[in-house]
C-alpha cells in the first residue's frame, strides 16, 4: 500500500502537464489604469474614429441622398444640459450613464453615434453666485461686471463637471460641446426669438406672472414646487352696497329696513384687498340675503350652511342674474362704486359664490378684468412690499414695519394681522380663519411666490400647444405615463412668460423711449439688425449702461429717432435657453453635413429626469413646434428616470445631508461603509435598478454590486484563461459538430442574447443585469463552466473535445462583450486588451465601422440557429433530467465525497438514446458512463422524453485515482488513466 504522504507527493507530479487557465488579466480593477488607459479606449477613442467614420461615408454620397443615409444609419440622443452649478450629484451620474448605456447599444447595434454633451449656463442661481462674489445684493451692481464674473463661474464649474464626468467612461468628445453662454448658441436663440416674433407670438403685456420676491424675477410655471402644506388665512369679508344700488334693491324686493345691505365675499389672500376692483358672482346660482347682527348679508344659498348660524334666517332670495348692474364700495380704499361681474370660474365648492377681484394678482381676475376694462392693479414691488405711494395716504401708518420704516411685504404674517385688523375696525371682517393647502413656491429659493401683474414678454400659445399636441401622438414615451404627463403641462398653458429680470442671460432685443419706458419697438427688422451688431461686438455690449452707442444698434431708419430709446433691460427666460437647444443639432445637420432638408425628428431620444416633463421636454417641443409652425417634435422618444433617494426611501439632498456623491461610489468611502465600486460599478449600480421609478441607493444595495462585479470579473478572467491555451483557433468548430452540452450551452446563450436585446429595445436596463446575471451564475458558472473543467485542464491540448469548448467560450465571451458593453464598459474594454490577437481574427471579428481594435464596434452578432428550440427541448427532456436524478441520489451516498469516485449504468429498453456515454460523464462528472439496453429495472427510475423513463445506477468505481486528472478510472495504483496517457505524451 503507498503511503498517503507519497500519493500526495504524486498528485501534483503530474501538473505542469495540465492545461490550466492562463491570462495576465487582473482579478481586481484598478482606478488609475481606468482613468487614464481604459476610459479613453472605450470612450473617446471610440466615438472619435466611428464620427468621422460616418462623415467620410455620407461625404462620398451624392448630398441629396445623405438626408436618407443619416436617417438610416445615424442614431442622435440629444443631450439635456446640466446646470453649470456646483459638484455633480448622484442624479447627474444616472442621467449621463443611462444616455451612455443607450448609445452605446446603438453602436453595438451598427448606428452610428451623435451625441454632443451641453451646459445650461444661464439664471439666477449663477448670478446670485456673481453677486455673493461680489459683496453686493445686485440692486446698483453694473450689469457688465455681473455677468463677467457669472461666466468665469460658469466656465469653472463646467471645467470641474466635465473632469468629473469623464470619469464615468461616456461615449463622447468632450472638447466638442455645447454651452448656453457661446456667442453661437446666443444668436441662434435669439434667431429662434426672432422667427417667434415673424409669426406674431411674441407680446409685451401688463399682466399677472408667478413672481420670486426673494429672487425678484418673474417666474414660469417649470420654475414651481408646490408645497402641500402651506398654510394660508382666508378671510370673509363685508363689502357694502354702493347707495343707489341698495335703494334701488330695497324697492325690487320691498324691504323696508334701512339696515345696511353688504356682498360677503371670500378670499384666501387678504393683502390682495387693497387692489380689489370687483366682486364676481355666477349667474347660474341662487343667492340668499340673511340677517346677521343688524346687516343684510349677500351669500350663495348652498354655502350658507357652515358659515352662517341656523338662526341667520333669509330675508329675500335672488338669482344669479338679478345681481346684474349692481355696485359695492371698499370702505378702507375710498375709491368709489364698483361693479358686480359674471364669472364662469366662480363655483360653489368654496366660498360665498362672491369672489374678490383684483386682476392685478390673479389670473382669472386679469381674464375678466380686460374682458370688462377693469383697472390691472398691483401695488407691490419686486421684493414683495406694498407701494405706498399707490395706496390711500391713512393705510401707510398700518403698512410700515417698526424700527426700519419700510413697506410691509405682502406675504409676511404680520401684514395679514394688520390687514385683518383694518378689515376689523371698520366692521367688515364677518370671520377669518387658517387652513392648509398645496401653493406655489420658488424651486430655488423655496419661498412661496406672489402673483403679481407686471409688463412683461409674453410667448402666445393658443395655436401652438394645438400643434404641440398633436406632434405628441408620434412620439414614444418610457414610461408610458410620461404623455399623460407632458400633455396636462402644455394643455394647460396659453402663454409662456419669457421674461426675467436678471443681468446674466441672453437680452430680449427690445428698444424702450427713454421717457416712458412701457412705450417698445422691437419687430423682425430690429432684432435681425441686433443680431447683427451682437455677432460683431458680443452679447455683453448690449448690457452696458453707456448709452451713446444706441444708433448703432437700430436699422438705419430708426437713426434719426435712436436718441430717443434705450436697450431694454429684460433678459430670456432660461428654460428660453436650453428649450432651444436642438439648434445645435440643426447646426450639424448643416453644417457638418451640409444637408438642406433637416432629419425629423431632429433627435432619436430625449432622456432626463421625471421634472422636465415641465421644463426642457416642455420648452424644446414649444419652441421646435413655434419656429416650424409644423406639428413635429424636436424628439422621436421620450424618456424619464426618476430621483436618488437614500435607503430609508427619503429624496437625496444636501440641506438634508444624505447624499452620496459619484466620487463616493466610485472610490469608496469607508465612514459612510461604502465599498469602493470604480466606474463600471457606478454605471452597474445605476443599471441594476429600474430607474423609471425613484432609486434607491446605499451601502447594502452597495455590497451587493460589489458581489455581482466581482463575480463577472472572475467570469471574463476564466473565459480569457481558458481561451490563451491553443494554438489553432483560425476556425472555430461548426456548431453541428459540436457536442450536446455545447450546442444546448450556446443555444441557451442565444436566449438569453435576444430576450436581452428586447430589453434593451424597451430602455429595461435593470431586466439585462438581472437577466445576466442569473445566467452567469446558473448558466455557466453552476452548470458548463463545472462541467468543463475536466476536459480543459486534463484533454490533450488540441484534441477536439478542448477545440468544442473553447469555441463554446469564444461564444460566451463574444455574447457577454455585447450584452455587458453597454453597462460595464471598461471590464470590457480589459477583457478585450488582454484577449489574444488570433481570437479577435475569428470569423471576421474587425469591425466595419472602421475601429479595428475595439470590442464597442463590431456589431452585436445574432446567433442564427434553425433548431435551437428542439436542442433545447432535447437536452432538457433527456440530460438534465438525469443530472438531476444523479444528484439527488449522490447527495444519499455515504462514505463518497466527490462525484468522479462513482461510475454510472443507465439502462433503457429504447431503440436509441439521444446521448452517448461520453456526454453523459462530462455532464455527471464521474468516472464513468455505461449505457445498457434491457428491460431489467434496476436503481431509480428517470422520467425523459415525453413519455419514457430510464433507470440510474450509480456504483463506486472499483478503479484507482489517476494522479493527474483524480478520477477513479486507473487500472493501476500510481497509474495514469488512459486519457491522460495520451494527453502527455
């Protein structure tokens, strides 16, 4: 008997002679080689060469015909640009990686790529920063000097986004972008402005506009949070019969009593009264007058309930119509009779049925104030105070803060005390009250706003949103729901208020008389004219305070009158800015192209976050619709991701201190017990999760990226190991010649190629990584890699058993390259450095988008198999169910501890069975396989086929261990098998 130590000794004698995996490929990536080797590979190399790759080709092309060959083969994701302020968040990392993953598959999928990153330059947020820099609050700072210091913070910031987002390996020149503040893009909008204007929608109205007291601009209705716990005072409120219209009443309706007659009207914004100019009624309602505490009181009859008390008994009725021609005054104003007015937007859900009317802060209001020439008043500044001057001289006492002297602001608590006060001591406050509601806030100052009517510029939509929506029905939106969505925004606007009162932003071109500043000329002719000037002197020039240069910037037929105007000081609204970003598209078309007739859509995709539905998705279909006066999108597809949130589900925020940035993610950071993910596990993580909704993000969700990393990492290096140890791989082995297990392998890895390709065709990211995953880790892993094992390390070198499985892997490989190209592009992009040159020759593996060394554009390959599904159906009804049955039985063995110590007998009374001997120890891992044909029934029976069944027995195998390959199949001690014999020699 040997001696164990000796058969140890003997064990590993013989493994040199093996043909273990071999591959420099690491087992861990490394962040310094990512940055400065690998992202430039997948990246930049890539998109650079396959870009100038399609200009040759559409170049050599008649250019009539290239219109057609860049609808054909171009595919364009538009990028929304982010704002040019501060680090980069989470959110950033999502959005920027899902438009990477997408085109990326494009590529994959023989498109070539456009995809031009931006940055939205312009707005408050920047200026605000100019003016913190600056020491100053804006009010007597040049705007010149403003806006030099908001591009210098502008063009830093791009400089730090854009080093940050080159770290996310994204398919694309960066050097060749966009910004918002290019002298280029500026014209261009400013071109748009002027199209808009040509077509007669442009107007400069006094008019109430959602109003920033704390960013003293007006704002546009994407610039709004609504907050659902603001809490309001609504009063209800007395206001007396004008003289005649109350005697006139007491006779209609014979009533006797000199008590005074008073319209209760409601309102939930008591600061409002002192720009009251009507009371509204409904004419379709019935209204009661009432007695309460010696007054008659006009109310609805249906609201009367909960308002008045059971004893206030009516006096009289009336209907709606009766209060025609009928007047009221406001005691505490003194400014005469004023008119009761129809109004279908009063109901009776709320209320009195007399609604309080000051078209100077409401919309309806405005609405029926210039239908019935009311007066558009409001006496309040851009910070949100009263205008004293404009009000009665004894309410200035009441309307001034203590200790400063200045004008109350309008939304404080203090004023409504003081206003309910004035109400009171006049005897016409009948109640007040708090109540919770949603109201508008600033997004980013976070305050709530005012409406208050100012001249501004005003986009008229009426016909445009009808194009808009209908443009709508030919776009594809992910999810489904983001129509529903994008179309309740835009059916509710008439008009878009592209006014702001900033310095930093592209001017509104528009000339006001120097004494009287509401009197305007801007037209096509004077905007053609200033963007002429513009493009020889630069934007800025028209911020200077300097005025002697006005000739210059009119036609020349304005010259004799020039002295009498000055530059207007409004600035384009910013969602004006990037809603106009599709020129730059329209600018390649041309320019780089040289195409007459523009692609439609201009864009294959538009993807941001769930908020633009009311922003850019909004603005870009707005402006693209208005300057086209067609009903065409700028987008063929819509798609919306959703918000970071943090693992307890609460939305990522600095105020709140829960956010993580990409640089955590990708480096790690050991007090947040973040592991260290690098770039291909920042874009896996935001893979993994269905991003259509909000995403969770944390260190557990984390950890289990990390995992699913490593594993595939550890599949490429066995794949790239067990394919470097061959010499003849100029042809693969046909698949009809390849055994069952291969063919059933290669046939489940084209399942999982096209169920993955649906996938992706349906923006279902998280669904690839799922669906990948299992499959790597029951697939391979679990199933062939095991099984194979034996035969790559122990087989000759060349038999053809080795040249079956590696033709297999090459396919596995050439799969997981397409499949994970997208997603973990750098994992890839390695794999690829460190596979052999001889396997990149296969079957013509150069690409015919003219990169010849990259895995990113060789075409995804269709595995085109006739017969898969009956390969398929054979390995499954007659193979696995016999691993099965020799698995559950190996687990009842005693005293066995590793499959290759057991032979197995299948005996079957069937003319043929479906497999050989062979197949059947490789799939089982024994030492043997004998296949009996008898009507004996021994061992247990095995359901295969449809309706046959098979017997399994498994023995001990009564051979010795071979010291090479360790399986019980040696006729001697100490002795090779005959395999291995021959595999060494």
């Amino acid at each position: 008997m040997v001696a164990p130590s000796l058969r140890l000794c003997s064990k590993h004698a013989y493994q040199k002679t093996l043909c273990l995996p071999k591959t420099k490929f690491p087992n861990r990536s490394n962040l310094q080689k990512s940055f400065d080797l690998l992202i430039p590979q997948s990246s930049r190399d890539v998109y650079q060469e396959q870009l100038e790759r399609f200009l040759e080709e559409a170049y050599v092309l008649d250019p009539s015909k290239r219109a057609d060959f860049a609808r054909d083969r171009l595919f364009v994701l538009h990028d929304g640009p982010p704002y040019a302020n501060g680090d980069l968040h989470l959110g950033h990392a999502m959005n920027k990686t899902l438009k990477d993953i997408i085109n990326r598959y494009q590529l994959l999928k023989g498109k070539f790529i456009y995809y031009k990153p931006g940055w939205d330059c312009h707005g408050l947020p920047i200026e605000l920063k100019a003016l913190q820099k600056l020491g100053k609050d804006g009010s007597n700072m040049l705007p010149t000097k403003v806006r030099r210091v908001a591009s210098q913070h502008a063009q830093k910031t791009i400089n730090g986004q854009k080093e940050q987002f080159q770290q996310f390996a994204i398919l694309t020149d960066w050097e060749d972008r966009y910004e918002t503040m290019q002298k280029g893009f500026e014209l261009n909008q400013l071109g748009v402005l002027k199209k808009m204007i040509h077509a007669g929608l442009i107007k400069r109205q006094n008019k109430p506009v959602y109003w920033g007291t704390e960013t003293k601009t007006a704002l546009a209705e994407g610039e709004l949070e609504y907050n659902d716990n603001h809490i309001s005072t609504s009063a209800y409120v007395k206001l007396p019969f004008a003289s005649k219209s109350a005697e006139s009443l007491r006779r209609r309706l014979s009533l006797t009593t000199d008590k005074q007659l008073c319209f209760l009207i409601w309102t939930s914004t008591p600061w409002t009264l002192f720009s009251n100019q009507a009371i509204c009624f409904n004419e379709k309602f019935n209204y009661g007058i009432y007695e309460v505490e010696g007054e008659y009181i006009i109310v609805e009859s249906g609201l009367k309930e909960g308002l008045l008390q059971p004893e206030h008994k009516a006096v009289a009725m009336l209907t709606g119509k009766e209060l025609h021609n009928l007047k009221y005054t406001v005691p505490f104003l003194g400014d005469g009779e004023k008119p009761l007015i129809h109004g279908d937007h009063v109901t009776k859900l709320s209320g009195t049925g007399l609604v309080h009317t000051a078209p100077g802060h409401g919309f309806d209001d405005y609405l029926i104030g210039i239908a019935n020439h009311l007066k558009i008043f409001s006496p309040v500044d851009n910070e949100g105070r009263y205008k004293l001057e404009l009000l009665p001289q004894h309410l200035h006492g009441d309307l001034k803060e203590p200790g400063t002297g200045l004008p109350r602001r309008v939304l404080s608590d203090d004023t409504t005390k003081i206003v309910l006060n004035v109400l009171a001591e006049q005897g016409l406050l009948l109640k007040a009250e708090k109540y919770v509601h949603s109201y508008p806030y600033d997004w980013r100052s976070k305050k709530p706003v005012i409406i208050r009517a100012t001249p501004q510029w005003f986009a008229d939509l009426t016909d445009v949103k009808k194009l808009a929506l209908e443009s709508l029905k030919n776009v594809k939106f992910y999810p489904r729901r983001g129509e529903t969505r994008l179309s309740s925004f835009i059916k509710s606007r008439s008009e878009w208020c592209i006014s702001r009162q900033r310095s930093w932003g592209v001017p509104i071109p528009a000339f006001h008389k120097v004494d009287n500043y509401d009197e305007v000329l801007m037209n096509e002719e004077v905007v053609e004219h200033v963007l002429q000037v513009i493009g020889k002197k630069g934007i800025d020039s028209w911020f200077k305070e300097d005025n002697s240069d006005i000739a210059e910037w009119l036609p020349s037929r304005y010259k004799e009158v020039s002295h009498l105007y000055q530059r207007g000081k409004d600035t384009v609204d910013v969602w004006f800015d990037s809603g106009s970003t599709w020129n730059v598209l329209e600018e390649f078309y041309t320019q780089r192209l040289n195409l007459t007739e523009m692609p439609s859509p201009l864009a294959d995709i538009y993807l941001e976050g769930s908020d633009q539905h009311r922003g850019w998705f909004q603005s870009s279909l707005l402006t693209k619709v208005a300057t086209s006066e067609q009903a065409v999108a700028p987008y063929g597809a819509v798609i919306t991701h959703g918000f970071t949130l943090d693992e307890r589900g609460i939305k990522m925020s600095k105020s709140i201190g829960n956010t993580i940035s990409p640089a955590s993610v990708i480096r790690g950071d050991e007090k947040r017990a973040i592991p260290a993910l690098g770039v291909d596990g920042l874009r896996l993580l935001i893979s993994q999760a269905d991003f259509t909704t909000d995403v969770t993000v944390g260190p557990t969700v984390m950890n289990h990226v990390a995992e699913a990393l490593k594993k595939l990492r550890l599949t490429f290096k066995f794949l790239l190991g067990n394919l470097s140890t061959t010499e003849d791989v100029n042809v693969l082995v046909p698949f009809e010649e390849l055994r069952a297990v291969d063919q059933f392998t290669i046939c489940k890895l084209k399942e999982l190629s096209d169920e993955v390709q649906k996938y992706y065709d349906s923006f279902n990211f998280s669904k690839v990584v799922a669906t990948t995953l299992y499959h790597m880790n029951n697939q391979l892993s679990a199933f062939y890699f095991d099984i194979i094992k034996d035969s790559l390390y122990c087989d000759k070198p060349d038999s053809r058993k080795r040249r079956q499985i590696q033709t297999t892997l090459f396919y596995v490989l050439d799969t997981y390259r397409c499949i994970l190209g997208p997603i973990t592009p750098l994992l890839v992009q390695e794999s690829w450095n460190y596979l052999e040159t001889k396997w990149k020759n296969v079957e013509n593996i150069q690409s015919d988008l003219g990169v010849i060394d990259s895995p990113f554009t060789r075409p995804w390959k269709h595995i085109e198999l006739k017969n898969h599904k009956q390969i398929v159906d054979s390995f499954e009804q007659y193979q696995l169910p016999i691993l099965r049955a020799y698995a559950k039985e190996f687990r009842a063995l005693s005293n066995v501890t590793k499959t290759t110590q057991t032979r197995v007998i299948i005996i079957h009374s069937e003319e043929k069975l479906p497999f050989s001997e062979d197949c059947i120890a490789d799939l089982l891992q024994v030492s043997g396989v004998k296949i009996e044909k008898s009507e004996e029934k021994r061992g247990v029976s095995v359901s295969v086929g449809a309706d046959k069944e098979v017997s399994l027995l498994i023995e001990l195998s009564d051979l010795h261990e071979c010291p090479r390959c360790w399986k019980l199949n040696s006729f001697k001690i100490d002795s090779l098998c005959h395999r291995c014999s021959n595999a060494i020699t």
